[in-house]
C-alpha cells in the first residue's frame, strides 16, 4: 500500500526524484569502477611462464622472509629475489645453474635489434635459451667471450658496447634468436654469464626426484606449472607495481566511497525535508507515524535499487577504461586490464549493496524525523523545518572531528614519519572533512553572517536559518571539492618539496653529482672506480635500497610487531666531505661491512648491535657507530655498499679538492662521457626530475582527485537543482511581491555564492589544520619545510565549485513565470 | 454566560448523547513574554446526531479548538473525549488509528492528493487502515456527493467546489462517529457553498451524522442545529436554532466588545 502512493507521487516530484537518483546512480558507479579494478589488481595476473615455459621445474630462492608467530607463518616479502645460495648447488648437481643480471645495450635495444620492446633488457648464460625455448634463428650460440646471441635482427658480427653493473663490455653479435614478450635477452657464454653475475637465480631441471629433493630443503621454492611465471623477470616487477597499485587503490576506493556517501545522503536527506508537508497531510489523512516512515525508507530502497543496478552498469562501462589508463600511465603493468569474468561478480555486488545500504540509512534518520511529523504542520502555510537539528548529527560530528585531530596531533607529535603514510593522511582528511559535513547545517548559519546585507542578504540569511538542513545539503559537495584537494593537494606537495630538500641537503656540501644516463637504472662499477681514481676531488657513490628490521621501540611496553618490515637506507662507499649527512654522535669513518648509521628516530645508543635483513633476506648484525639527525629525504638507516644488495648507485656525489679543481673536472666530465652520465652542478640538481615514484604518486593523486572532484561536481549540479525546483512556491511568491525574474536570479546566485564561500571557508580551516599538523611533524623530525600550496589547483577548483553551483541554482529560475 | 466560560447545556443530558466531550481545555503557543494563549479553559459538549458551527473573530481559538478535538494537535492541559475514548492518553500511532477509524476532517483547503485521482482519494484512509474497500462503496460515497462520473479524475481537473466534496466524500467513506470541518466552505462561491452545506445538512438529518464545523459565514452557521461563539479562548455564548441575522448581529457584538 505504501509502495503505491510512494510511487505515485513520484510523477509529481520527478525532479528530486532524478537528483537523488543521478546521485545514487553515479556514486555507486565510483564504487562499483573502484572495486572492479581492485579486483583485478588483487588477482594477479593470469600470466603463462615464458622465460621456463620449457623446463619443468625451477628451483629459487624464498622470496620473502618467513617466522612463524601466533596465527602461524608471516611473511614479508623481500626487496630482492635472494641468490640460490652455493651449499644448495653443491645438493642439486643434475640442475642448471640459470643466471639474470643488468645489461643494456648501449644505442637502444629496440633500434639496433628491432622487435618489439617489451620487458627490461637482461643478461643471460647461453644455457638459459633451452629454457624458453630460444632457438637460433641465425648466427651460432657464443662460444667465447666477447660473443652474444640477442632476440630480434640484427646484422652478424657487428660490434656493439653492452652495459653491465661492471661497466661496459666490447662485445660481438654472433647469432639471433626469435623475440619474445617479456624480455629483451642478451646471451653471453655460460662462463662470461657467471663472471658477470656470480650469484645463480634459480636451477632448472626436468628431473622429479631433483625436485622434490629441493622441496625438502628449507628456504627454496619449487616452481611448477603456471606458478613458474613467477620467476619471469617482468612477474617481480609487476607483483611490485600491483602491490604499489592496490595500495594506492585502496585510497582511492575509500575517498570515492566517502564522497559517494555523504552526496547522497545529503541529496536524500535533502528530498525528504522538500516534502515535509506532503507528509504532513499524509499523516493527517490517517497514516500512522510508522506508516509515514515505512513509506520514505520504501521510496529510498526503490531508488536504492534503481540507482544501484544503473551504477553497476556504468560501472561495468567504466572499469576497463579507468584499467587501461592506469596502463597508459606507468602505473600498473602494461597488461593490466579489467576482464569481466564469474569473479568480477563478487566486486558488482559490494557496489550494488553499498549503493541501497546507503539509501536506505541516510533515509533512516530522515524517515524516523518523518514520522514525527505533526499532522497540524499541514495546516500551516510556511514550510520551517524545526529548528533543532538531531542530536546524532551533532555529536557524530563532534566526534568525528575530535577523532580527526586527536589522530594529527598524535601522529604529528608522536609519529612523525606516519605523515608520509598515505593511508594515515587519507584517515585523517577524511574524519575531519567527515565531521565538517556532519556539523555543516550549524555551520552555515555562522559561515554566511558576512553576506547579510542587503535584500538579497537578509533573503538569504532568513532562508539558511530557516532551513539549515537544506543549506547544509547545498553545501555538503562543495565542501567535499574543496576540503579534500586542498589538504591532499597540499600534503603532497609538501612532502614532496620535503624530500626534495633532504636530498638537497645531503648535496649541500658536493660541488658537482654524476647522475646516471637517461634510460639506464644506475651507474656502474667502472665509472664509480675511474671517478675514484681522479685525484683533486673526493667522491662516494650513494645506492638507494631498503633493510628489513623491527619497528623501532617508541616506549618501554610498545608491543614488537613480529615480522620485521623494510626501511629505507643507503649504502655508501665511505664518508666522504661530498656527502652531507647529519652526524649527532659518533662518526661515518667508523661504517664498514660490520656497522651502521642510524638516525634518532631509532632510538639507539652508540656501540648498540642491531639485527637486520640484507634486501635479499640474508641477517646481519650491525653495530651502531653513528647517529644521525632525522632527515627530510626519510632515509634512516645508512650502511656500507657491501650491505646494500644488488642496486646500481644513483649517484655519486663530488667535491672537488680546491688546488686541482680544473683539472679534475676536466677528467670528471672526460670519464663520465664515456658512458653517456651526467655531471651536474650541486646546485643545479633537481631530485624531483630523476624520481619516477613521485611522478607516479602524482599521477595518481590526480585520478583519484579528478573522480572526486567530477562526482562531488555532479553532488553540486543536482542538489543545487533540487533545492531551487524545491522551492518554486516560495520563490512565486516573491514574484509576487514585487520581485523580478532577474532580481530571483541574483538572490539564488548569491545565495549560492554565500554558501560556496561557506564551503571554502570551513576547508580552509580543515586544511590549515592538516598542513599545520604536516608542519609540526616535520619540524619534529627533520627541521622546519616550508609548507607548499598548490594555489592556482586550488583557485581553479573552487571557482569551478562556484560556477556550476550557480548555474545549476538559477536554471531552474530562467523560464520562470509569476504564476507558477 | 457563566463567567468562567463553561457550558452548562450538557447538564441533564444523557451521557450516552454526548459524541465529543471537552473539558478544560487549554492550548498555549510561544513561551515567555510572547506567550500566546489560544484556549483558555474551555469546556464544551457536542450532543450526538447534532450539527454545530463554532464561531469566533480570528485570533479566538476556533480552528485550535477544532484541531485539539479532532486529535490532531495536543492541548496542554485539559481532556478530549469521543463517545467516551479520552485521547490524552493515547500515544501517536493510537491516536492516528482512532482518527482513522472515528474522526472525519474535512479541510479548507481540501488538501487532496494531487497525484491520485478522486476515487483513490476517497480510499486512501481505508487502504491506510489497512482495508480494501470496495470499489461499489467508493462509488457510492462518490455519488453520495454528486460525483460518481468524476471518479478518475484528478483534484487539478476539479474545480474548488468538486475537490471539497471529495474531501467530504474522503471524510465520510470510514463512516466516522464525528466529522470535523474547518471552514468548508470558505474557499467557495455562495452558490458552490449553498451545495456544500446542503451536502452536510442532509447528513446530519437523514443519517444521524455529528458534525462540529468552524466558520466565520453567519450564513453558513445558519445551517447548523446551534452556534457556539468564541472569543479570546473563551466561550462567548450560545445560539440555538441560529438565524443569519441572529448570528451575525451577535458576532457583530462579540467584536466591538472585544
């Protein structure tokens, strides 16, 4: 019976109608995109082997850290794939040895072979060919040094320079293979393979027995079947861009769902407060308080499920376009993509569920105050909402924003190196943004005082305080906009410009960097030592890795999270005047292969030993010689190269001597032109250039604000139409008191404006808070950073917030007539 | 007239004969200074099967009279009976199912649902009480008030006079004890009013219907069985057997004095 009267007064009110369930339709359309690409991000990829796809079982090294604690075995998975260590090999004598290292053919892989380029460019012993399988095309295998066999065409017995972690080598193409996807191989003899890479990666036989004699030995894995694609070289890299990608996705998905949340409840809470003595008069005619509620929450399930299945379906749309731009960017694996299978289904549901879940709760409040409703209200001739907004919205609000910064204040004060945690920022901004919403309706009253004046201010004043609810609705998008880009904006931008600057003070004292050649991952042995062996200047080459260790003790009783998780470090060849760092007490003359460098934050003493994991998972006990001032850059942990793992340097930093100071820049530039690097002036140096991460992180930063922002601009458009075809009576009659079509349009203008100034004013003070935090925790741990604002994003945003707020308040006004 | 404004006419009468009892009544609105007091302690009965027009200048209390006895507002002291069921005590949902199952109200402005049409107006407080009315009575209740061949249309295809006897129609299809109308006839023409009252004369006559109506038409109180006038929330007198002429030179008394 409800349903029947619900659904007939739909036709009349269609325009709230279609507002609420454009709002419904699209933010579950967010979600439903969100987790459909999360899912096939969290699935892996469905990959077949193609370097082993010939051998049948491959034996490597664990490639993350097992202990067993509590609920059974933790693991974490390594920064390097470990070597298959020499007693294993001495066990396995039938297994061949396979070898992957760095080489890079100097001109281009792609230009001087052809083929396609797919994949990073490897070293490889001849007998890894079988593996695939590669086989000749043309030419013969290597059967000396100097000799190579790559993937593609290339014309025989053409001297080519290969780069390799050594320096570059003088080698000859004898012979080609057929390309594959997944790597661009450069095949050396067996003997040259393990002069340049010692360490074996994996051993490869057809013999079960072989096998299962690994299986037993601990610290091994036996690859078998689909699971041998795991040891391509192109499966490590996309496991640590997808594990990047989900995190990421992950706030992502928890900003879209928030701001998908609060638009439509606003926009619901909205539509039930429109019709307030529609339900009046219900109840006057006979229908019970329960009736009355039953009615709207059936309405919003209605809606819900609509909305819903509509969102699902542009979501199922929009999936694989928002996959392949990922792709497109860098930052997923370029197969990535979003197929719609069986297990899609589970990620279509969420969405459907979340999409009437919210229906129906943001309904709930309203439909209880529904049934509330007073019969007599219908028998009155103006529409006030009462004046007491619940008491759930207020103390939500409170807590939320209590929450939201009692969390900045502990981690600013407390744990100052959380601020570059995504996932802590993204908690805070959103509870205080969620708090700002919730308190909104007392909010705007206070927030629009300035706009009193004049007619249109003392209209617009009277309105807000008559029907806060409905302000606040108008304002909740906008507010949404403005508040997040401006502290997500902001944070980021700072904490970039904050690593830059710790990587600048470490140059602080160097007069010149050699960087790396564009394309290549680092410098090599060779350039490092010629650089060495310059006299007049005195140079460190610096590798950017990461050590697995426990968590640093912060109290007395903190509980020791059981497995240890990595850090970022360098490695260092010696201390060197070049290299800037901030020594508290000990010295960096002491690092060798057996100490280390920490910084406070470790809260260690000098002569302490420490317990920590190589980058390929070896332990190694250090002993602390120095500690360091926490630095910007977020490194804490310096060791000698040796204890670093297998990363090329990044750069090495030079300072010259002073008397030799010409010349030895002339042999600087003359070595460093020998391999295409780059010698750059100190104060030249921009980090940010040479730091994919952050291109990444900044890329991503703005999908994930471009959907907000493109959702909350759409929450905007249809609760400010709403509003205003709301109110055709009220606004009639002002036409018939002597208003002008155009004077209605000025009052709703600047009633809009008033109330987006209102949005902006209450982010400001959210923001400010979010980077004063961000300031403190900085100041805390590293020294005061100036804190970036990204004005002109922020400027553009807001006056787009602004513009489509009025546009979509006065449209409804321009065909309007004194009669309606 | 007693001058604590209470009614004595209901002394001698049978119980039994009394369809609405008010006793004290007393309704405040504001708080403060600006307290407004609409009923003032007044004590009134409606005899069963009668018709009585309640009058008064505006400000007097009349339609928070009204609402108060029909159950849709509370008063804040005193007691409301309908044939004997005191609504005090009853909580919301109760006192909405009384009004449903007891209570007509017929409105001023008519207040049907624009989006239904006159017949599913008219079956919309069955269907809300959770009946299914048959569609020969809703019929009939149409044809009661002259308007079976305008049963599907809309209250936006009706004009002033058609809508408030579909009002009416609605009020009367749950047979109710008491009918309550506020200003019936106020939106309408003297000849559309003249049907209207004609329309509920004949109920109280021919069906034995109560009907407790406020007007501020002395010509339209001259269809009622007596008039009650009220001034200031108090009752200002009687009249039975009410003429135009009477009531309206009585009325004419009640605001010079006031």
């Amino acid at each position: 019976m409800t349903l029947t009267v619900a659904l007939s007064t739909l036709r009349t009110r269609w325009v709230a109608f279609a507002g609420t369930l454009a709002a419904l339709a699209l933010g579950v359309s967010v979600i439903a995109t969100m987790a459909l690409v999360l899912a096939a991000a969290g699935g892996g990829g469905h990959q077949s082997p193609e370097r082993f796809a010939a051998a049948p079982f491959v034996i490597q090294a664990d490639p993350a850290l097992r202990a067993h604690d509590a609920d059974g075995i933790d693991a974490v998975p390594l920064p390097q794939q470990p070597d298959v260590p020499a007693s294993v090999i001495a066990q396995l004598p039938g297994a061949i040895a396979d070898r992957s290292f760095y080489a890079q053919l100097v001109g281009g892989y792609a230009q001087l072979v052809g083929g396609p380029a797919t994949g990073p460019t490897l070293g490889h012993g001849w007998s890894s060919a079988a593996f695939a399988p590669y086989r000749l095309s043309s030419g013969h295998p290597p059967m000396a040094d100097g000799q190579i066999v790559v993937a593609g065409r290339a014309v025989l017995g053409r001297p080519v320079t290969v780069l390799t972690a050594g320096g570059p080598l003088a080698v000859t193409i004898v012979g080609t293979v057929p390309p594959r996807t997944g790597e661009q191989p450069i095949f050396f003899t067996d003997a040259e393979a393990a002069r340049l890479s010692p360490g074996v990666d994996a051993l490869v036989t057809d013999d079960p027995a072989t096998a299962r004699r690994a299986a037993a030995l601990p610290g091994l894995q036996v690859l078998t079947g689909a699971a041998r694609h795991q040891a391509d070289p192109d499966a490590v890299q996309d496991e640590a861009e997808l594990a990047g990608l989900t995190t990421f996705l992950d706030v992502a998905a928890a900003i879209s769902a928030f701001v998908a949340i609060a638009v439509i409840a606003s926009a619901f809470g909205l539509s039930v407060a429109q019709r307030r003595r529609d339900l009046a008069l219900l109840r006057t005619i006979g229908a019970t308080p329960r009736q009355v509620a039953r009615m709207v929450r059936a309405e919003a399930a209605l809606v819900g499920v609509a909305g819903s299945a509509l969102g699902c379906l542009l979501g199922v749309v929009w999936a694989p376009l928002l996959a392949r731009w990922i792709a497109g960017q860098g930052l997923s694996p370029a197969w990535f993509s979003v197929q719609l299978t069986a297990g899609s289904a589970p990620a279509l549901a969420i969405a459907f569920l979340a999409g009437v879940a919210v229906a129906v709760v943001s309904v709930l409040v309203a439909a209880r105050r529904a049934g509330l409703i007073r019969p007599t209200e219908a028998l009155r001739e103006a529409a006030v909402e009462p004046s007491r907004i619940g008491p759930a919205r207020l103390f939500g609000g409170l807590g939320c924003l209590v929450a939201g910064i009692a969390t900045l204040a502990a981690v600013a004060v407390l744990f100052p190196s959380a601020t570059s945690d995504a996932k802590t920022e993204a908690m805070i901004v959103l509870l205080l943004v969620a708090g700002a919403v919730l308190l909104a309706p007392f909010l705007v009253g206070p927030l629009t005082r300035p706009f009193g004046g004049g007619t249109a201010g003392m209209l617009i004043r009277a309105d807000i305080r008559t029907g806060p609810g409905r302000a606040a609705a108008a304002v909740v998008p906008a507010l949404i906009i403005v508040g997040l880009s401006v502290s997500i904006l902001g944070s980021s931008d700072t904490s970039n410009a904050a690593a830059d600057a710790g990587l600048h003070e470490q140059a602080s004292a160097a007069d010149y960097v050699v960087l790396p050649a564009a394309g290549t991952p680092g410098l090599t042995t060779a350039l490092v030592d010629r650089i060495d062996a310059i006299g007049g200047l005195d140079a460190t080459a610096v590798t950017q890795t990461s050590l697995l260790a426990h968590e640093p003790a912060i109290t007395r009783f903190h509980f020791e999270a059981p497995m240890p998780i990595p850090f970022a470090a360098i490695g260092i060849d010696r201390a060197s005047p070049a290299l800037t760092l901030p020594v508290r007490e000990g010295s960096l003359a002491d690092l060798d292969a057996r100490t280390i460098a920490v910084d406070t934050s470790w809260h260690e003493h000098l002569g302490a030993t420490m317990s920590l994991w190589r980058p390929d998972g070896t332990p190694v006990s250090l002993r602390v010689v120095a500690i360091l001032a926490p630095s910007r850059s977020g490194v804490s942990l310096v060791v000698t190269a040796g204890n670093a793992g297998d990363a090329m340097p990044s750069v090495v930093y030079v300072r010259l001597d002073g008397d030799a100071a010409g010349a030895a820049v002339g042999a600087l530039q003359t070595v460093a032109r020998q391999a295409d690097d780059r010698v750059v002036p100190a104060s030249r140096w921009s980090a940010a250039v040479a730091d994919q991460q952050n291109e990444q992180n900044q890329v991503g930063l703005e999908l994930l604000l471009g959907i907000a922002i493109a959702y909350s601009a759409i929450g905007i458009a249809s609760t400010s139409l709403m509003s205003t075809s709301g109110r055709r009576p009220e606004l009639a009659l002002l036409r018939l008191t002597g208003a002008t079509r155009r004077q209605i349009a000025w009052i709703l203008t600047a009633e809009s404006l008033a109330l987006t100034f209102a949005a902006v004013a209450a982010s400001a003070a959210i923001s400010g808070l979010v980077l004063g935090g961000l300031w403190v925790a900085f100041a805390r741990a590293a020294g005061s950073t100036p804190i970036v604002v990204p004005w002109l994003l922020i400027g553009a945003i807001t006056g787009a917030s602004a513009l489509i707020g009025v546009v979509a308040s006065t449209l409804p006004v321009l065909g309007f007539r004194a009669s309606s | 007239m007693p001058p604590d404004g209470s009614d004595r006419l209901h002394e001698g009468m049978n119980a039994d004969a009394i369809a609405v009892l008010i006793e004290s009544l007393t309704r405040t609105y504001g708080s403060g200074p600006d307290t407004v007091t609409a009923l003032d302690r007044v004590t009134l009965a409606f005899p069963a099967g009668s018709f009585t027009a309640v009058m008064g200048p505006s400000g007097s209390g009349k339609s928070t009279l009204l609402q108060c006895a029909a159950g849709l507002d509370r008063p804040d002291s005193g007691e409301v009976s309908i044939n004997g069921t005191r609504l005090g005590g009853l909580g919301e949902t109760a006192l909405t199912v009384l009004r449903r199952e007891r209570i007509g109200f017929v409105f001023q402005s008519f207040n049907l649902m624009p989006s239904l049409t006159a017949a599913q107006n008219v079956e919309l407080p069955l269907r809300l009480a959770g009946r299914r009315p048959e569609p020969a009575a809703i019929k009939a209740a149409l044809a009661a008030v002259g308007l079976a061949d305008r049963a599907r249309h809309r209250p936006s295809e009706l004009s002033g006079g058609q809508q408030q006897r579909v009002a009416i129609a609605r009020a009367l299809a749950a047979r109710p004890q008491v009918l309550f109308a506020d200003e019936p006839t106020g939106a309408l023409d003297t000849g559309t009013s003249r049907d209207v009252l004609r329309l509920l004369r004949a109920l109280v006559t021919e069906q034995g219907q109560t009907i407790i109506m406020v007007t501020h038409d002395p010509i339209a109180a001259a269809w009622a069985d007596r008039v009650v006038f009220l001034a200031d929330g108090r009752i200002a007198g009687a009249l039975d057997r009410p003429t135009a002429e009477a009531v309206a030179t009585r009325m004419t008394q009640l605001e010079v004095s006031a």
